[in-house]
C-alpha cells in the first residue's frame, strides 16, 4: 500500500468547458465541493416532515420517556427510565438540551439532519488531513452517507462515526505534539460514551495509521491514548447498550446472515442501483490496490474491519448488527483510501453515485413522510394514556427497508400511550417496561407476510394487553381479535378498539 504525496499544482486554465473539466480543482475548489456534498447530504431531512429512518420514532419515545416522565403520570405508570453510563448515549446526551430550547420532534429532526452533514463533514476532514485535498477519495466515499446504518436509524453509532473521521484526521494533523497524548485520552472516552462501535472504528483508524508509517509494535502501543473507556467499564458501566444479556451471539445460520449483509451493504430502494454501486466500488478499490494506488494510511484500517465483519459476531452486549456496522464503514474507509488524482470530469462522473443515491432517497423519504403523516391522523381519535398494541406487517422479498416498523413510537410522544414497539430489554436498554408482559415490545409488534397469505390477528397476543390495536400493512387484516371495533380505516392503516376488560378489574 502506498500513498500520493502531498504536493498540490493548479488546475489547468484557459478557454472552452473542456479544457477546465480536464484540468484538476485546486485547493479551495475541491474543499468547497467537499462542503456543498456535506451540505446537500441533508437533502432527505429537508424534504420529509418524518425522517423515516427505521428504528428513529422509538429513540423519541424514548427520549420522551426520559424527559417527561417525572411529569406524567402515564409515564410513570407504564415504563421506568435508569441512566447509566455506558457506550451508546450519543444522541440521548444531545437531545437534552436541544429539547429544552424546541419541541422533541422538532430537536429529533434536527439531529436527524445534522448527522449525515457531520459524517459527510468528517470524510472532507480525513481527505484533507492525509493529502491537503478534497478529491476523489471523498466523492466516492460520500456514498455511504447514506449507508443502511442511517437508513436503519443507528443515531449514536452514525454520530460516534462522524466523531470518529474529525478525531482521526484531528490525529494526523496533531503528528508531532507531545500533549496529543493527553488530549485523546478524552476524546476518545467522548467517541465511546457515543457508541462502543465508533470507538472502535477511530481505534482501527489510528492502529492502521501508525502501521503504515512504522510496521513495528509501535502501532500496538499507538491507540493506548484511547483506552481511557476500559478504566470506566471497571468501574462499572456498560458495554454498548447493555448492562446483561447474552455476551456475544453470531444468531442462527451465520453463514446466511453473513452474505445476506455483504449482498446488502449499500441497501436502500432500488436492489439493482445499490447492487450496481456495490460492483462498481468494488472494481475501483480492486484496481487501486493492483496499481498500488490505495493509501495504507487508512487502507489497513478499512481491511482489518470489512475483514473483521466476516469473524465478528452479530450481538455484542445485546446490540444488534454488529458486523453489519463495520461493512458500510470499511468500505468508506477504503474509498477514502484512493489515492489518484483526478480531473474535473471524473470527479463529476464518481460523483453521480452519491447523487443518484440521495436522490432517491429523498424521493422515497418525502413520499413515506406524507404516509407517516396519514398514519399519525390515527392518534386522534385515541385517549392519553392509552394502551396500543401495534403490528406492522411487512411483504416477504421487499428489499427496501419499512420506514413505519416503529411508528407507533409517536403514540408515546403525543399520548404518553403504553405501546409494544419500544427497545426495553431489561439489563440492555435503559427504557423499561411496567405494566406489560416481556413480549409487548420490539420485535414480536412485527410481521413477515407472504404475498396472498391473509394475516389472521384474531389471536395476537399483545392486544390482550391493550385496548386498541393499530395495524399498518399492505391490505387490511383477514380477522381481528375477538370484539374489536374499527373505528378507523385507511389505505396500509387500521384502527380498531379492544374488547378488554377496563385496567384494574
């Protein structure tokens, strides 16, 4: 693995477009369009009213929980709420403040739209900390902005990332200062309490860096300033977002699984564009290594986690997707790896894959936002504290993902509703349950429906726990549990009251 030096010249001047996409941009010219990307990657935030990213509706309910539970008495009755220090607090450190100045939904959209600014931030950051330059190596990495980590809603591992690419080129361009020690003792603590996977992708960057330059033992001692979380975990906190449960865990068939997350590593809408881009990376990053133009300053570190991911388990401490995290930011890695220089056409042209894929997701996210807005209608007809069992039924073969698999999150933030698709898994989350079974939560309020297969409800166990059921799917339900009365139907929605005997009887 070798690397450009940093010498800079000027692009080519004179008459005719074609002359000027010949020619490389300068210093401030490739800056600035690194800032544009940064900036335009918040495209799909600023056109959707619901950021529909998968898990997000269930991280403001709990941030709800967390900020008004002392005040509602629904709350208070329904779910129990414990802080501990641990590596997966990013967003819920944030939202505090930003909550106090705006409603909640209103903060989570912000950070909804901050995060994939920052991320495309911290990419411009590394390129220009390694080469003085923002070129082709930023472009292509700016491709997995949008990666199936943001488009699934893993909010405080996407900011522990973006913190990750600002403290590795921080790390480059501090080489030399005796206090660079010091100060990462810190800021490595801070990209840990964001995420635990986070922190471990910055400890990948700085060990592969140190391993280019000297290949020797150094590169092993070279990270220590980061290990500052290790002394807290003695102490007592947490790993990741668990106090208990199983320590690690590769899920039944790993060796599916495991394809199934490279066949998916740029997943989103359109199988055939994300395919597409996949191969096309792949021949870039092939053919840079063969002419030995692929930067081993953060080459290694984007080898050791892509190859990382095919040995690392799925759950870690309770956190899901573990693996899956280190494909979408391996590959990144490697784009920003590429060490060609390149004129103005080209890096036009690499830069139709980021358009391309955040164009379609902006697309697909104002057009899902205006469901999820339909969907929210429901609400109005339901009392505050309800209870709500939800179901969101989702098409076998659907490559996108469901935006709406934790909509009833909403119920919780506008109703202070007991709902059954939170993440409360005792000794893992912090949001516990109160006054429901263990199964009236995160996943069991999903379902996999075959195309032609009538969905039968009349027996799902959570609406016994309820009194009303909130169903989403393509076509309506073949039976309801016994009693219940719709009081609200729609094209994917149903609502409908139980026939539950009152709570307390």
């Amino acid at each position: 693995m070798s690397h450009e030096p940093l010498a800079q010249h000027p692009g080519s001047r004179g008459p005719g477009p074609l002359r000027w996409l010949a020619g490389e941009p300068g210093q401030r010219e490739g800056l600035a369009f690194g800032l544009v990307l940064a900036l335009l990657a918040a495209l799909p935030v600023m056109v959707a009213a619901y950021p529909q990213m998968v898990d997000y509706p269930a991280h403001l309910a709990r941030y709800h929980v967390m900020l008004e539970r002392d005040s509602s008495p629904w709350l208070q009755r329904y779910y129990g709420f414990e802080w501990r220090l641990m590596g997966n607090l990013g967003v819920d450190l944030l939202i505090r403040p930003l909550a106090a100045i705006m409603p909640l939904e209103a903060a989570g959209r912000l950070v909804a739209g901050l995060l994939p600014v920052l991320c495309g931030l911290g990419i411009v950051s590394v390129d220009w900390a390694l080469r003085r330059r923002v070129g082709l190596a930023s472009v292509l990495a700016f491709v997995f902005v949008w990666s199936p980590s943001m488009l699934l809603g893993f909010l405080n591992f996407v900011l522990a990332l973006a913190l990750a690419l600002f403290a590795f080129a921080g790390w480059i361009l501090l080489e030399g200062k005796r206090w660079r020690v010091w100060l990462y003792m810190p800021v490595g603590l801070i990209v840990w309490l964001c995420h635990v996977s986070g922190w471990g992708v910055l400890g990948l960057l700085v060990f592969g860096y140190e391993w280019s330059r000297s290949k020797s033992w150094r590169a092993f001692v070279a990270p220590v300033p980061l290990m500052l979380p290790f002394f807290v975990l003695a102490a007592g906190a947490t790993v990741g977002g668990s106090g208990g449960g199983e320590l690690v865990s590769y899920g039944p068939a790993p060796e599916v699984y495991k394809w199934a997350i490279w066949r998916q590593a740029m997943r989103a809408t359109l199988q055939w564009v994300d395919y597409s881009s996949v191969i096309a990376i792949g021949i870039v990053l092939v053919g840079s290594m063969a002419f030995r133009r692929f930067d081993g300053r953060i080459g290694w570190a984007a080898v050791l986690m892509l190859v990382g991911s095919l040995v690392m388990p799925r759950h870690i401490f309770g956190g899901d997707y573990v693996d899956a995290r280190m494909i979408s930011s391996g590959l990144l890695a490697a784009c920003l790896a590429l060490s060609w220089r390149a004129p103005r056409w080209v890096l036009i042209a690499a830069c139709s894959l980021f358009a391309v894929r955040l164009g379609y997701t902006a697309m697909d996210w104002q057009r899902d936002s205006r469901e999820t807005a339909r969907h929210l209608a429901a609400l109005d007809l339901v009392p505050r504290g309800a209870r709500i069992a939800s179901v969101v039924a989702t098409d076998r073969g659907t490559w996108g993902f469901n935006a709406q698999e934790h909509i009833c999150g909403y119920a919780v933030i506008r109703k202070d509703a007991l709902t059954n698709c939170n993440f409360v898994l005792p000794g893992v989350h912090m949001l516990t349950l109160r006054a429901a079974s263990d199964g009236f939560r995160d996943p069991f309020h999903r379902v996999l429906r075959r195309n032609g297969v009538p969905l039968d409800l009349s027996k799902y166990g959570p609406a016994r726990e309820a009194d009303w059921l909130w169903y989403v799917g393509n076509g309506p339900p073949a039976a309801l549990p016994a009693g219940a009365v719709v009081v609200r139907s729609q094209r994917h929605s149903l609502l409908a009251r139980l026939a539950n005997p009152p709570r307390g009887s």
